[in-house]
C-alpha cells in the first residue's frame, strides 16, 4: 500500500497559512479603506473594519486613529479628528479628519496660566 507524502512547498505554504491566522487571531486585525477626499476643505474619510473575532471596538478604534495619524504624518501634518462614527454589524470605526500643519516650534513658557501666590 502506498502512502501519500506531502511534499515540502506544500508543508511550508501550510505553515504559513497557519502562522499569519494565528498573528490574525492574536493582533486582531483590521481592512482599512482608502483614505478618501471629502472636498475642498481638507478633510478626509477612512474606515476601517475588523475582520477578527477577538477585535474590539476600543482597539478597532485605536488602529483607525493611528491609520489616519500615519496618514497626516506622511503629508507632513497633524491629524485634526472631526467625526468619528463607530457601527457593530460588521464591527466598524469610520473617520473624518483633517491634516493640519504641524506647530512650529515650542510652546511659549513665558505665557504661564498658574496663579499668583499670595501670601
């Protein structure tokens, strides 16, 4: 009687389909839309779903903000979040921000808003 064999491409393809449902199951992963223009203000829209079952909505929305924060970060700004809309069926976190310009420089010390002390 002749046994099957499996053959090694085959093993290593396997085990790879294995470690990245494990690193999905584990990380809780997300699809992300393309960030999309929403006219000529400046704003923008992303959503993102989660595809696990262990994906929260916190940690859903956490990996949208730093999505959308990536995004700013490339086009030299820094995201300003104007509405965030969040939905369970599927799970799903949708976005609206701006990119602003980064703040030059620090912050003036000099204009301090403690108090006085009176003695």
């Amino acid at each position: 009687m002749r046994t099957p064999t499996i053959s090694a491409a085959a093993k290593t393809g396997a085990r790879a389909l294995l470690i990245a449902a494990a690193a999905c199951s584990l990380n809780a992963c997300a699809n992300y839309s393309q960030v999309i223009s929403e006219g000529d203000d400046g704003s923008y829209n992303l959503t993102a779903t989660g595809i696990s079952y262990t994906m929260s909505m916190p940690a859903l929305t956490a990996a949208s903000h730093e999505k959308a924060l990536s995004w700013c970060a490339a086009q030299d700004g820094d995201m300003q979040l104007r509405q965030q809309t969040r939905g369970w069926k599927p799970i799903q976190v949708e976005l609206n921000f701006r990119c602003v310009p980064k703040q030059m420089g620090q912050l003036d010390q000099s204009a301090s808003t403690s108090l006085p002390i009176v003695k």
